[in-house]
C-alpha cells in the first residue's frame, strides 16, 4: 500500500463503510419485514403450527434434516415433505421408527402422542406453502 | 510474558483443546454413522452427535478468543489485566456450564433436557448451532459480560492500540448479536431470518474483526514489522470484511420465504467476500517477507501463514463456489455445505486459535519458543490436520455435486437416501481422513509435552 494512504484514513475507510452498510442492511431488514406478510403464509400460523414447532424444535429435527435447507444433511429435506409424502404416511412414519434396517441410517423412535403429531403434520403443511422462490428444484428435496 | 495477568489465557486455551478433542471424536462417530447407519444407535443417535460437535466448536472456539483476549489485551494495552480473579472465576464457570450441557444432551432425550430447563418458558431450543438449553444461554451472556467488562477496563485503563480496539469491537459484537439467539417467532421465515443474525453476522463479521486482530497480534511479534503498517492492513481487511458481509447475509435469504430481491444482493456482495480473506493471505505472506527480525517460533509463523492460506480457501473459495443464486439453487442444503463448513471454520476459526496458542503457549511457560525437536512435531501435526481438512473438504464437494446431479439435476431425480447410497465410497474417504486428522491432532497434544532446549536464532 503506497504511503499516501495512511492507517487513520484506512479506520475511517472501515468505521464508515460498516455504519452505511449496517444501515443499509436495517433498510433492507425493514423492506423485508413489509414484504414478508404476503410470502411466510404466516395466514396459516395457528394455534396447532405453533405447538407444532415446539415439537419441530423440541425434539432437535434440524439435527439430521433440513428445513427450506438448513440444517443436517444426514436425512432428507422436510420442507416440502407435505407434499412429497402426506400428512398420512408422515404419521405413520414417525411411529414406525426406528427401522433397525441393519446398516441403515436410524431415526430415533420419539413417542409423540397423537395430538403431537397432528401438531407436527401442521407445522410442516405451513412450512410447504411458504414462498421459497421454487426452491427446492424438484419434490425428492 | 510482560504482565503476570496473561498467565490466565493458559486455562482457556487448555479448556480450548480438550473441546476439540471432544468435537473430532464426534465427528469421527457421525462420519461413520453416515456409512453405517446404526452405529451407536440409539446410544447416540445422529442429531445428538451432530449437536454436541458443533456446539463443542463454538465453546472451544470461544475459549480460544477468551484466551486470546487475556494475552493479548494486556499485552496491547501496557497494563495488568483489570480483574485476573474474575477470569478465573468466569473460566470455571464456562467450563462447569458447558460440561453440564453436553453431559445434558449425551444422557437426557433432547425434549426432557427442554422440558428440565425451562424452554416452555421462552422456546430458544431446537434450532441449528442454537440448541443450547435456555439457562446456558443465559450463562452464555454472564460470561461474556463478565469477560467484556474485565477486558474493556484493561483496555481503558492502558494504552489503546488499533489492535486492542479491533479485538474488543469483535468481542462486544459477537455478545450482542449472541442476544439475537433469544429471538424465536413463531413465523418460522421470521426466525430463520434473525437466526441468521446470529450465525452469519458472528463468522462472516464480527469473528473476522476478532480473528483479524489475532492475526495482527501475532504477525507484529513474529515479523518485528512496523505497527503502523499491519494496522493499516487489519483496517483494510476488516473494513472489506463488514462492507461485504453484512449485506452478503442476503446469501442465506433466497429460499426460505424472503423477498426475491436478496439474490441480487447476496450474490453481489457475498460475491465479494473472498476478498478480505485474500487480503488476510497476501498480508501474512507480505508481512513474514518483510520481516525485520527471526523469532524462534518458526512453527507459529507457519500457522499464520496457514491462518490466511486455509481462511481464503475454505471461506473465500469454498464460499464463493456456491453463493451466486443460480448456483446456490442447486447446491443448498446439501454436502457442499457441508464441505465449505468444514474448511472454513478450521481454516479461518480454529487455525487463528491454534496460532495464538502456538505464539503464546511457550512465553506462558517461561520461553520464548520451545524446542526444535517439540515445533517438529507440532509442524507435523500442523501438515497432517491441514491437509486432512483439505481431503475432507475435497471429499465432501464430490459427494456433493454427485448428490446434486442424482437428487435435483438428473431426468428422474432420485430420493434423498437412493443418492445418499450412490456416493457412500466419498463418505468413506472422509471417514478415514478424518482419523487422519486424528493422528495429527494427537501428535499436536504430544508436542506440548516434549522437551528440550528453547529454540534460538542462528546468529
């Protein structure tokens, strides 16, 4: 660096640029927040998602799957689970773990109560009608 | 060591190593769960596995900047550390909340561990790198308000240098956005947006101030080059870091429900975060170059160089290969994440930690450098982890772009475990370099262990 260009220009270089984009972000942020009512499907939040999410979390899912992609990538997105697999077979799914397939990759066996699992079914139908940008490229995740 | 305060960075740093060596012995376990699916199941089923290595990650690396900040705030500031008793007494305490956690999450079901610990109270449990239980996160902030207050009074107290200033306004920023992880709506768009202001705006902003300033540090002692000459650098390299990373978060916006528009921004400036960390390479190399004394450290020169060299290729490289919308479309949520993780968390995080504690270790001791035959060993270990990291990484990209061909971009995509099935031979390279990596990692802990004359400069 030429010696022209002296250390308190180079600070003022990174006070001032980290306070504009800063701001910039929050602009953004605010934008977003305006924007987001018409993309989260946040209109299907019930009572029963929100329950739902607590079970989601609760029972660490993101420790093997990913949710809208992100995640673990040891099990498959669960994103659009809702509509690759149905609320029917993701019940009968969850009861039926773990496989104990030899050699297989295992999920745990959670048991959830019935009112749980309507819950989780819920919260993951929301999840599928968010607005993801046609993310992701096909139904398999 | 000039103030008899920095002796307390020794504990962190010890802490610091035993997390790591917790966080491969999980990693191993996971790799080989990934090829042998029921392996230690249903001891310790993947999430738990995946939790506590990741989780063991962060702690360690926060002991690592702890311990840093200990020897090198004093050090900065021409004074003794404000309160040594309170870092010691936050250390234990660190530690004991920490052990608890794991010892938490390996022997309880994750939703007893929420249900004991008050998550119905205020839900924070649950989400990636977040899991943490709602009264350790609490411990969390004690700490680090605890930690912030001891180093900003050494700070105000002495003298203020580039360097210490760098490193607090790291410090202070990675707490509070740390408080961030306390914000959890129900709209899940909405939490995964300010989830983000946690985990992007910690290690593509403030964690490259704090990782910056250590750099610096280090390159000051071990080159002897003029100081108004690296800050200028860390200014520079710090400034390029938040002006593209701040609005580079836009990256983790495409898909989970935010505006269209953040693919135009997170492509266009997280385009441009390689280029901090390129800066971070040229500026090792140049400063070692320019040297103006040998210090006897040889091997924590290495491990700077090797901070900057593995930092652009794992952050910069690995991040930029899949940032650009179009691309990201294909490749989120799959290896290649998995694969830029990897090296840039080890390149960036953990090798800034490894060189502090290879510059400072020695002097805490009472030398300036160890011996020829103890900086041998660490070299080897430094050569075995580094390039094992680089096969992993290599490993993972493979099995990530054929998992991207076989799931999303082939006629009749497969389902995820059809394609998971397909690359298994990548995950088993992984797995055995990842005991690769092992050796390296115990020949690291051994070469703490060896003695011998301190090493000298050839006159």
């Amino acid at each position: 660096m030429s010696s022209g260009f002296t250390k308190a220009m180079a600070r003022n270089i990174f006070y001032g640029g980290s306070v504009f984009f800063f701001l910039l972000f929050l602009g953004l942020t605010f934008d977003t927040h305006r924007k987001l009512p018409k993309r989260d499907n946040s209109q299907a939040i019930t009572e029963s998602v929100v329950r739902g999410k607590l079970v989601w979390e609760t029972n660490n899912c993101i420790g093997c799957h990913t949710l809208l992609g992100e995640g673990a990538y040891f099990a498959p997105e669960l994103g659009n689970v809702y509509a690759r697999r149905g609320p029917e077979f993701i019940k009968f799914w969850m009861k039926a773990q773990p496989t104990n397939a030899p050699g297989r990759r295992q999920m745990p066996q959670f048991n959830l109560t019935d009112q749980q699992l309507d819950d989780l079914v819920e919260f993951l139908k929301y999840a599928n009608g968010i607005n993801t940008e046609k993310w992701p490229p096909n139904i398999e995740g | 060591m000039k103030y008899s305060s920095q002796a307390v960075s020794q504990l962190y740093f010890t802490a610091a190593i035993g997390l790591f060596a917790g966080q491969i012995l999980l990693g191993l376990i996971m790799g080989l769960q990934y090829v042998v699916g029921d392996f230690l199941f249903p001891a310790i089923p993947f999430n738990i596995a995946r939790m506590v290595h990741t989780n063991q990650l962060i702690v360690w690396l926060l002991f690592g900047f702890m311990g840093a900040a200990y020897y090198l705030i004093p050090e900065e500031s021409e004074n003794e550390l404000y309160s040594p008793l309170l870092a010691k007494i936050l250390f234990w305490v660190f530690l004991v909340a920490g052990a608890l956690t794991i010892v938490g999450y390996l022997m309880l079901p994750y939703a007893r561990l929420a249900e004991l610990t008050g998550n119905n109270l205020l839900a924070t449990m649950g989400r990636e790198f977040l899991e943490q239980p709602l009264i350790t996160k609490i411990g969390i902030v004690i700490v680090a308000l605890g930690f912030l207050f001891n180093i900003s009074m050494t700070v105000l107290g002495g003298r203020k240098t580039g360097i210490s200033l760098v490193m607090l306004l790291g410090l202070w920023g990675l707490a509070i956005f740390f408080l961030f992880s306390f914000v959890n709506p129900d709209n899940l768009v909405k939490d995964k947006f300010w989830w983000w202001w946690v985990v992007h705006l910690w290690v593509e902003g403030v964690w490259e101030l704090i990782m910056g300033a250590m750099l610096a540090f280090v390159l000051i002692k071990v080159t002897g080059v003029d100081r108004e000459v690296i800050e200028k650098w860390l200014y520079v390299i710090i400034a390029f870091a938040l002006i593209t990373g701040i609005i580079g978060t836009g990256h983790h916006y495409y898909w989970i429900g935010a505006p269209g528009y953040w693919q135009w921004w997170g492509s266009v400036f997280s385009a441009m975060e390689p280029i901090p960390f390129f800066m971070m390479t040229v500026f090792a190399f140049n400063m070692v170059n320019r040297r103006r004394r040998e210090h006897p450290n040889k091997v924590a020169t290495l491990w700077a160089m090797g901070t900057g060299v593995m930092a652009f290729l794992g952050a910069g490289v690995w991040g930029f290969l899949h940032t650009l919308a179009p691309v990201n479309y294909y490749t989120h949520g799959t290896q290649i994440t998995a694969a830029h993780g990897h090296m840039a968390f080890y390149g960036a995080y953990a090798m800034v930690v490894m060189t502090m504690i290879s510059y400072t270790m020695p002097i805490i001791r009472g030398r300036e450098a160890n011996s020829e035959r103890a900086q041998i060993v660490e070299m080897w270990a430094f050569w075995l982890m580094t390039i094992s990291m680089v096969f992993i990484t290599l490993f993972l990209t493979a099995a990530g772009i054929l998992q991207i061909w076989l799931q999303r971009v082939a006629e009749t995509p497969m389902p995820f475990m059809a394609a998971q099935d397909q690359v298994a031979m990548f995950y088993w390279l992984r797995e055995v370099t990842g005991v690769v990596f092992l050796i390296g990692f115990i020949l690291y802990v051994c070469s703490f262990f060896i003695k011998g004359e301190p090493a000298k400069v050839a006159a």
